[in-house]
C-alpha cells in the first residue's frame, strides 16, 4: 500500500493556521534515542513534506541546538506554506537536572538565539517548553506578547502547564496551543486540560501519542534500545513496570490486528477521534514508520470502536511515571 499522504486539517487555535492533522516532533533526531544522523533527519523532514506534513516542532533544548539548525537546513527553500513550532525555557546545567527560565530578558535572547539557528525571520509558534515557577506566568507571556508585536513570532503556547495557568496566560495573551503528553497510556492530565482549552478555543498538541513507541508495539524488551536511549530512564520502561505496560500494549495489539492495521496506526486513529482540537505530533528517525504513522488517517474507527480502545487501557492503568522523578518536579505545574 503507498503511503497516506495528509489532507486533514486542524486549527492552531480560534485564529491560527491550519496544519496537518498529523504533525512531525523532531525531538528524536537529535540523539534522545540512541544514535541519530543529520543527513538522515533531513532526508526524513523532506519526506514529510511530499507525504503533507506542514507541522514541524522543535526546541532549542532538543540537541541545545542541534535540532533548530537540522530543521532549518532541511527546510530550506520550502519554508512557505510551512508552521515552524519551537520552545524555549529549559536551561542547561551539565551534571544535573535541566533549569528553567521564563524571566522576560531570557524570552528575548532565546527567541533570537532561535532565529538564527532556524533561519528565519519569524517563529510560527513559540511556546514555554517549562513553567518557571519563581516568573509570574503574566510576564512570561507578556515578554512573548512583545515578540508577536515585534513580528517575531505568531502564536503563542505553552507545555505542561496547569489549567490554572493556562486560564492566566490566556487571559495577558491569546494562547493558541496547549502541548502537554497524550495517549493511551498517559491520559489523566490532557483529560483535565482539555476541559479548559476546548473552552478556550485552544489547540492540544498530543506529544510523545506512542508513548515513546510502547503503544507501537515495536520494543520488545530493554535489550532492544539502542545504548544511550533515554527510554532506558523512564519509569514505564524498567522492571515489573515495563511488563505490565507491554501486557496493555497486547489488548491494543489484539484490536489492530482486527482492524488490520498496525498499533501505531491504531492508537493515532484513536488519538485523532478524541476532538478536531487535538494534534498529534509522533516523532520518529525513520523514513518507514513515519508513513507507517500517516497509515492512521485512513483507519476508520466507530464510537464503539473508539470506547472499545479505550477500555483496553483504562485511564490510570500505565504503571511508571512518564519522567523520571526529577522531570516529574518539572511537569504539569
């Protein structure tokens, strides 16, 4: 079968541009999974431009970046028509846990240091990759409120924050899209948030919607990752926890296989049945499994079939936390 090419499309927000259903996270070509090659992530940005992805999100903690340079080079020469999201906020501290800033003199400096490694004149979508507890979510956005005036960037975002947050944000500046983890696995607090943003006329974007390639059915065992794959930190993929998730993973399996379809395929057809507000953005290095991915807008699913999904992996059921206990502290807040 050749590869779906995207025709859907859903709205950044009440007044932001239309993308791809399905977008492209980039955050895996630069080495968070084991090895990555920049002339393989370009050749695969290129191949979701064919396939219609017009969606592509960065950060410049991704590779501290790596990534925004890898984007722009493979985007060159094709950036019209294209919605280029990137975050700032997460700060390097070599030996220990990532810092955050959201104080406004760092939004501007991170918003040009972005710039330029992107190339470009303008950002379509920045976000607050991390809440900065000690920075007034009011000033945070109001320094990107300045960016959007300066014609800096587009629209605004923000990541793992709490409803409450997101209602003071929106209330300084219009927030056009809310990015938080979404899954099958991993559902309890896009839930919650989805209750404010719907409201709101906020987009969610669904990060990491294959639970870091679990619900995939693609990893077997930790033997199988790659050395130097963070998924090797993760809660949901150590021990007695990994075993009870992969167990989940088979009920998913079991159903796919009924619908002939991949699991992939499945849980981002499920994803994408949740509400026209959500956007799944699945990463990956490999040309296969991003049109495997695409394979999700020609699976059809009933409200049975979207219940019946649903009930094989109950809300709350994944076992492991989604970070590790340090990012724990950093999500969510």
């Amino acid at each position: 079968m050749s590869a779906a090419t995207v025709t859907e499309r859903r709205r950044l927000g009440k007044d932001g541009p239309e993308v791809s259903a399905i977008g492209l996270g980039c955050m895996s070509l630069s080495g968070v999974y084991g090895k990555s090659d920049d002339q393989a992530g370009i050749a695969l940005i290129r191949r979701a431009l064919d396939l219609g992805i017009d969606h592509f999100d960065s950060s410049d903690m991704y590779g501290w970046g790596q990534n925004e340079e890898l984007l722009g080079r493979a985007l060159q020469g094709h950036r019209q028509g294209v919605v280029i999201a990137t975050k700032f906020g997460q700060t390097r501290r070599p030996g220990g846990a990532n810092g955050v800033d959201g104080s406004p003199a760092y939004v501007a400096s991170a918003c040009e240091a972005s710039l330029k490694r992107l190339g470009i004149d303008v950002i379509d979508l920045y976000y607050q990759h991390r809440v900065d507890p000690q920075v007034p979510v009011e000033d945070t956005i109001g320094a990107m409120a300045r960016l959007v005036e300066q014609g800096k960037v587009r629209f605004l975002g923000l990541c793992e924050a709490r409803p409450e947050r997101i209602r003071r944000a929106h209330a300084t500046h219009r927030i056009a899209a809310v990015q938080s983890e979404f899954s099958l696995l991993y559902r309890e607090e896009a839930t919650e948030i989805r209750r404010l943003t719907r409201d709101l006329g906020i987009a969610f974007v669904a990060y990491a919607p294959l639970g870091r390639s679990l619900l995939a059915g693609v990893v077997p065992d930790l033997a199988h990752l790659d050395a130097g794959d963070t998924r090797g930190r993760h809660p949901r993929f150590m021990g007695e926890n990994f075993a009870k998730n992969r167990a989940l993973v088979e009920k998913i399996e079991a159903i796919a296989r009924e619908k002939a379809c991949t699991p992939s395929q499945l849980v981002l057809a499920w994803l994408l049945a949740q509400g026209p507000d959500v956007i799944p953005i699945p990463g990956t290095k490999h040309i296969s499994r991003l049109e495997e991915n695409l394979g999700a807008l020609r699976v059809h699913l009933t409200s049975a079939d979207v219940d019946r999904i649903a009930a094989a992996i109950p809300i709350g059921a994944a076992a492991g936390t989604r970070y590790p206990k340090g990012g724990m502290r950093g999500v969510y807040i």
